[in-house]
C-alpha cells in the first residue's frame, strides 16, 4: 500500500479542538451524518503517557465447560488429529501469533468443584469426575450429554495444561478451589507446582508425571465468583477465607501473584466490605483483585438472571447492536469505580484490577457444534466489542494489570472453533492479532472527537460514542487503533500525532458487509484483515472508517 506524503502547516492543539467542537453533531443510525469531513479527528499525544500495557492484559481464560479442554484444546496424544503431545496442533499454531500472555484455568465455576489432585498421576488411572456444568439449562437436545463435557476424565490435568502455555508462550494462572477444598491443599498444590525436583513427594510425583523440573508458577486465584458459584459468601466471610488460605504460601523462589475473588461487574459494596475486613496482612497478601464484567442484552433492558434476557448472536438488529457496545462500554465505569473503592483501604494502590472474565454473552442456539455448551456465533460486532475493551484497558494501563477474555475456544466470545478435524479463527482472534504490538508499549493519551450515534433504546432516544481508539509506543514504532461502532456509515477521519514527526504509516482494517459478518467450519475466512488506505500529511493521518469496523495504524516515527 502506498502512502502519500503532502505538505502540512504544524497546528497547535488549541487550533485542532476548536476544528473539532464544531463537528460533534448526532449521527441517527441510518441516518446523514450532519458533521463537516472529516467527521472524526483523533489527537495521539506522544508526549503525555500513562503506563506500560502489560502483556498480561491480553490474557485468555481456559474452564472445563462443554468442548473448551476436550475437543477444543485436548485431542489426546493417539488421535488421528495433529497434537503435540495430546493437545491440537492447529490450536497451538492460530495463538503464537496473538502473543497468548497468560491463560487462566480451570474455572470460573468448575475450579470450585475441582481436585487438583485428580489431575495428577497415570492419566489411564485418572478419576471420572461429573462436571460442575453437567446440568445446565442450556445444553443443546442434541448433544451428547455422556462425554467428557458432562463426566470429565481428568486426561487434562496441572501439567498438560502448565505445557499448554508453553506450547503458546503463555504464564499459567491457576484457579484454586476454595469453596469445596481446605487451606492445605491449596498450598500443597503450589508445593507440586513449584518445589524444587526431588525435594518433597509432591516434587517426586510431578516428576513420575513428566516434569521433573518446578513448573515455577506464579499467578494463582484464590477462589473464584466467592459471592455466587464460588460458595456463596458475604465479602467479610470470604475475606476471612481470603486470610486462612494464604496465611502460609510456600513461595519457592517464585513471587507469587495472589488474585481475589473481586465485584460482581461494579459490586462496590463487596469490595469495600472486603477491604474493610482483610486490612493489614490480608491486603498485603493480594497482588491483583478480580473484576467480572460480561456483556448482554435483551429488547426491554437486561435482566438480572444470567440464564434469560440475552440476546441472539446472529439475529439482531440496531438497538440490540448498539446495546451490547454499551454495555461493553460499562467496563471504564466499573475500572474507575472499583480503583476508587480500592484507594479507600490502599491508598497506595499496591493491588492492582485483574478482569479474569470478560467478553459478550448470548442465549443458546448459534453452537458451532451441539457439545459446545455456551458456545457462540461471533461476528464483527464481537470484533469491535473486543477493539473497544482493549482501547478501555489501554486508557487505564495505570490500574489493569491483567485481562482475561471469556473463553479461549469453543465458549462464549472465543478466539476459535474446534471440532473433530475442522478448525477456524474468529473475528475475535483477528483484533487480538492486530493488536498484539500495542504488549509492553507505553500507553499514550488519546483523544477522540467525533459525532455521537443515536438510537432508540426500550423506545427512547440515546446516545453512544461512535469512535473508540488508543495508542501506545515502543521506540520509534507508533500503535494506534480506531474501533467505529456505526451499525452502517464509513466516516473520514484524521489522525494527529503531537509530540513526535510521523514517516510513514500503514493501515490494516477488519470490515465486512454487515456486522452479522462471520466465520465458520464451512467459510473460515469469511471475515479477515486486510490493507486499508490511508495519507500521511505532516504529522496528521487521514483515512476512511468503514461501517463496524476496527482500524490499525502502524506508523513509524522520525
């Protein structure tokens, strides 16, 4: 792709927020846009950062819930299908380019009701243990409801899963079961993770398992959802549960990460309970603080039960388009709340938010396949969902140190399909693709002046912002990303960097004719990346934003 270079006179930020007051009119979904071209103008400043993305943020979340282990990632070691060592080849091969940083497992809900120890030992003399989601109200009539997704063999256990995340180059995190489970074993699961080889029968048994050395683990959860699935605590007791098990850790040389059983999405009030009762010590133990926030919607507003009022993957029009972007949009809320919350009893900020579970939620129906139990079409409405939650987490790179999408494959807003021999990424697993090089940059402020969308919600007018973007630094490489909500208008827009001379740039765009737009089994590539257009003046970037589309700008600075 060729960039254009002209000559541009240098103008001052006062100059460019006065040219952009005047083009934030309402767009009407389907409607004219009443704004001057360009519409939207975006300000990258170079010079004001605030805080390096950690890698963490583009975490993945693997639970033993219908075909994610089994099918999904585990194919066992004498399939026909290509493994490495059990696990699917194609698996591995898709994520090395998305820079997997960190992989949670086993749960969500299953690591309450799981035994470390069945996972360990000759897998042929493994326990069947019944799921946790064994009777969930929505498994399709069709599946197979006596296979590993309702009876689990334990085939996938502590090391197979530790050699999975080497496999993609990704930190283990490791959910331990506190609801059903003592204190002790939860430290002597850190002992068969992480003591030294040879040195306790813990160590001797990893060995006999394949792995002499310490698997050297450091991110570890200590229980999961405490207020619902978790053991239905009230926060005072789940913190005095939070104190017991980790009063004594044994660290072996490794610093563990401690993460706790945080807010249900914005729960101030667990939070503050919580701090409130494990002060002191208790806090000191904690490294991160989980935040749950999924995304759904339902003509009527949303409900309260997990179970009903969602909406359909596929089916939808343009309230239930935007809806679901705005509760996306609701995790910047939930960050600067619960950072609030948290100063009051850490004033010094020394625990950080972890969001383990995150990503768009859907009734049943779209499976890719009947034993994917929650699994889900995604469509690039998913793919700007995702765009506009990594733009959230990169406005607050100071506070989010870890993010986990919901779930890695064959589950809710995964990145993959995978069933038998067929195989395809999603519209998902692109935008974790295209921004992969913001890992490890140095976030930079970004401001965005566009013009509102309008649209009806439960037969009233609101508004959503149209544009989302951020960008980051790494030496003289430049990484700005654009996420346009609009269910169905492209809009011009200019980017300006300040503080820094811009070279050259080179756009890639994720579109399609719809925002139903997917793939599948049958048409793998139906929605993939591809050379977008766009002219470097001075240091200004002007390029087109197609209809629910998310945009990459790679620009090399002077």
């Amino acid at each position: 792709m060729a960039i254009v270079r002209t000559p541009h006179a240098r103008r001052s930020r006062r100059s460019f927020l006065a040219a952009t007051a005047g083009a934030a009119g309402i767009a009407l979904a389907g409607g004219p846009l009443r704004a001057q071209s360009p519409a939207c103008r975006v300000e990258v400043l170079a010079n004001e950062p605030v805080g390096t993305i950690a890698p963490e943020l583009y975490g993945h979340f693997v639970e033993h819930l219908g075909a994610v282990v089994y099918d999904g990632i585990w194919v066992g070691e004498g399939s026909r299908i290509p493994n490495v060592r059990g696990m699917r080849k194609q698996l591995i091969d898709a994520l090395l380019p998305v820079k997997p940083s960190v992989i949670r497992w086993p749960g969500g809900c299953f690591a309450d009701q799981y035994d470390w120890r069945d996972g360990v030992g000759d897998p042929a003399r493994r326990p069947v243990r019944t799921n946790f989601w064994v009777d969930a109200q929505e498994w399709p009539k069709n599946a197979n409801r006596t296979g590993p997704e309702s009876y689990d063999p334990n085939s996938f256990g502590t090391v197979e899963f530790v050699r999975f995340c080497r496999a993609v180059g990704a930190e283990p995190y490791l959910a331990a079961n506190l609801r059903s489970l003592p204190a002790q074993d939860f430290w002597r699961w850190v002992e068969y993770c992480n003591s030294p080889a040879g040195s306790t029968t813990l160590a001797r048994q990893r060995a006999s398992d394949g792995e002499p050395a310490p698997l050297n683990v450091k991110y570890w959860g200590v229980g999961n959802e405490s207020w619902g699935c978790g053991g239905n605590f009230t926060p005072e007791d789940y913190a005095s549960e939070f104190r017991r098990f980790t009063a004594w850790v044994p660290s072996y040389g490794v610093k563990l990460a401690l993460i706790g059983s945080g807010p249900n999405s914005d729960d101030r009030s667990w939070t503050r309970r919580f701090f409130e009762k494990a002060g002191g010590p208790g806090i000191g133990k904690l490294w991160g603080w989980g935040a749950h926030h999924y995304s759904w919607n339902a003509s009527g507003g949303r409900t309260r039960n997990w179970f009903e009022g969602k909406g359909d993957a596929l089916d939808f029009g343009a309230e239930q388009y935007y809806e679901i972007l705005r509760e996306a949009k609701a995790m910047e809320r939930l960050i600067t709340s619960q950072w609030g919350v948290m100063g009051e009893l850490d004033p010094q900020h020394r625990v950080k938010l972890a969001v383990d579970e995150w990503g768009s939620w859907y009734k049943s129906g779209t499976e890719p396949f009947p034993e994917a139990l929650l699994g889900q079409q995604n469509t690039l409405r998913d793919a700007v969902l995702t765009g506009l939650s990594f733009d959230i987490f990169h406005r607050h790179a100071d506070k989010v140190a870890m993010a986990n999408i919901a779930q890695l494959v064959n589950c809710l807003q995964s990145l993959c399909f995978a069933h038998e021999d067929k195989f395809a990424v999603t519209p998902t697993y692109h935008v974790f693709a295209m921004y992969a090089d913001h890992q490890g940059g140095e976030s930079l402020r970004t401001e965005v002046s566009a013009p509102s969308i309008g649209y009806t919600r439960n037969e009233r007018p609101a508004l959503l912002d149209r544009v989302s973007a951020s960008s980051s630094r790494k030496g003289n490489v430049l990484t700005i990303t654009l996420n346009h909500l609009h269910l169905a208008e492209a809009l011009p827009a200019e980017v300006s960097v300040r503080g820094a001379g811009a070279r050259n740039a080179v756009a890639q765009v994720l579109a399609g004719e719809s925002p139903q737009a997917h793939n599948s089994f049958a048409s793998p590539d139906a929605v993939k990346p591809t050379a977008g257009s766009c002219t470097l003046r001075g240091d200004v970037i002007a390029c087109t934003l197609p209809a629910h589309s998310v945009t990459k700008l790679t620009v090399q600075l002077g």
